[in-house]
C-alpha cells in the first residue's frame, strides 16, 4: 500500500480535509440535516426550476416534483374556471346556477385534493432536533 498513489492521493485529500473541518462534529451534524431535507424532498421544487432555467425547456410532467405539479395544476384549475365563467356568461344563467358544477364532479374532474403523510423527522419544513448522533 505505501507504493499505491491512489492510496497517497485519498490520505492527502483526508488529512486536508481535516484540516478544513470537514469532519468536525458540527459540520457533519449539518451535513445530515441536510441530507435528512433533501430526502423529505424540501428543494425539489428549487431543483426543477434551476433545471427549467438552465436548459430554457419545461420539465416533463412525470419528472416534475409535488410542488411544481400542484402549482400548474393549480394554474390550470384557474385558467378552466375563467373558461367556464366566460362560457356561462355566453350561455345564460342556466350555466350559472350550480349545475355544471354538478356534472364537473360527477365525470371526475371536480376531485377532492389527497393528502400526502409528511415524512417522519419533519415537522412544516423543518427538521426535529434529535439528540442521537448521526451513524457514519
């Protein structure tokens, strides 16, 4: 192993990262809060709008996370019920009184939201203080 420059190389690397306290506790304690956000999916929807912005195209709905599909959903919702607002104008008041909304919801569209479990260790965005130390 002394004459292997692999192994040289990655004892350099460790001794400087020691020195830049990269294994001090309280980094390594940030470092798995980190980690612990980024597997709750906290920067997913940041993740897929730097994607859009760099590579100037939309993201495919299948690889959008929650929060970007909810937000176009959502948009999509707005956009439909300014439609039907203007066509119910156009049409009369037998649109207008409720029936259409009646029939939204009996051919599927008019779905109740689902709600989705918050992953254990995160409470509204943020971690929960533990007081066991992270494994390496």
């Amino acid at each position: 192993m002394r004459n292997d420059d692999a192994f040289r190389n990655d004892c350099v690397r460790y001794a400087e990262a020691l020195a830049d306290g990269v294994h001090d506790r309280e980094w390594l304690l940030q470092a798995f809060a980190a980690h612990e956000l980024r597997a709750a999916g906290e920067f997913d929807d940041f993740l897929g709008r730097r994607f859009e912005e760099s590579w100037d195209v939309a993201l495919p709905a299948a690889m959008q996370p929650a929060a970007m599909r909810k937000a176009a959903d959502d948009a999509a919702a707005a956009a439909e019920q300014a439609e039907g607002k203007g066509a119910a104008e156009e049409n009369g008041p037998s649109e207008a009184n409720g029936d259409a909304g009646e029939r939204e919801a009996a051919d599927g569209k008019g779905k109740e939201p689902v709600s989705v479990p918050v992953p254990a260790g995160v409470t509204e965005g943020k971690e929960q203080k533990s007081d066991s130390t992270p494994a390496a």
